[in-house]
C-alpha cells in the first residue's frame, strides 16, 4: 500500500507539471497572435484620429466654399473677385502698384559680376 500511495503523488506531480507546462506553452503561443492584435487596434485608432482631423477640416473648407459661394452670387462679390484675379479696375479708379524697396542699398553692387568684385576688391586701390 505504501508503494502504491508514491506512485500516486508521483503521477499526480508529473501531471501537475504537465498542465503548467501545456498552460505555459499556450501562454507563448497566444502572445504573438495577441501582439498583433493590439497593433492593429493602434494602428485603427490613429487612423480614425487621423480621419477624424480630416473630417473638421473638410467640414471648415465646405463652410468656407458656402460662404464664398454666397458672396459670389451677388454682383458685388463677382465684380471683387474679377478686379482680385485680373488686377482691373473700376471705371474712375486708378490702379497703382507699390514696389518695395530693397533693404539693403548695397545689394545692387553686390550683383556685379565675379571679375568685377575681385578687381574692386584686390586693385581697388588703383581707382581712388
């Protein structure tokens, strides 16, 4: 009888570390199947954040195209968009185009080309 209850915790150990083992096997086969898993879902969550801005922002530019829309079927706003595209004016106006100065006024010089510099700068002292 003695012997007999050995074999039995003995059995009993070999299938307990039998199930761990088939426990601990599953676990590892599992992960990997389950990592992709969660990057999907990552990777569907940025992309519907990514839509979602998309959206807003097609939402603000469909606004955006109603209200010019609206200006646009008055005479007033035709005639504002033609003068803005084609740089015309109304009968009695005057048109004047403001060209900006340069910044720096020696910037003209320094156009010159590269003999030009090189004989100012090493046989300068020839001219004065």
């Amino acid at each position: 009888m003695i012997k007999f209850r050995g074999q039995e915790k003995s059995k009993r150990k070999f299938h307990k570390k039998l199930v761990w083992a088939v426990i601990l096997l599953l676990i590892i086969l599992l992960i990997k199947p389950t990592w992709k898993i969660w990057q999907k879902y990552r990777m569907s969550e940025r992309e519907l954040e990514r839509t979602a801005e998309e959206i807003q922002k097609l939402k603000q530019r469909q606004e955006y195209l109603e209200i010019e829309l609206k200006e646009l079927s008055t005479q007033t706003g035709k005639e504002k968009e033609v003068i803005k595209k084609f740089d015309l004016v109304r009968g009695g106006e005057k048109l004047a185009v403001i060209i900006d100065s340069p910044e720096n006024p020696d910037e003209t010089e320094t156009n010159d080309g590269f003999f030009k510099r090189f004989f100012k700068k090493y046989f300068g002292w020839l001219n004065d």
